[in-house]
C-alpha cells in the first residue's frame, strides 16, 4: 500500500545514509528529511513493514540506470505478483 507519508516522518534512506550523531544521541540534521510517501508492505512474510521516502530518494528508486521509470505502484505489482526481476 502506497499513501503519503505523515508529518513528522522522515525519510528511511537519509537516516541511513548520513545516520545517527552519538555526541548529539540524535539523528544526523540531514537524516532528518521529511518523507513525502510512505509504503507498507503486505506480504506475507514482510506483513506491516514502513519505508518512507523523501521525493529525491523516491526518484532515484524508481528510475532505473538505463532512465527508465518503474513506478512505486509498478514494483508493489511486480511484488504482489511474485515477479522477479533481473537487472
């Protein structure tokens, strides 16, 4: 399921990307992006799971080295059908 993401939600890539500032026991400034979408997952073994997304993480997620665009909604579809997908 795809929705916007809710204020207050940062972005799961940023936070991995420039992490968490253990002098300041808090999350890097620049981990601190607000989300713009928010997914969960519903598969069975994965039930529940959030990765929220800033819109520059969300972009560089969806297209593709070649500059081709596999949507968010296109990947929850590949996903549910048990597409796999070779790169």
């Amino acid at each position: 399921m795809i929705r916007e993401a809710a204020k207050g939600v940062w972005c799961d890539y940023c936070k991995d990307k420039y992490g968490w500032n253990t002098q300041l026991r808090d999350w890097n400034l620049k981990a601190k992006k607000q989300a713009w979408v928010t997914i969960v997952s519903e598969s069975q073994r994965a039930n529940g799971i959030r990765r929220s997304y800033c819109l520059e993480c969300a972009n560089d997620l969806t297209t593709w080295h070649d500059g081709s665009i596999f949507s968010f909604n296109q990947q929850c579809e590949a996903a549910k059908a048990g597409e796999v997908l070779h790169v």
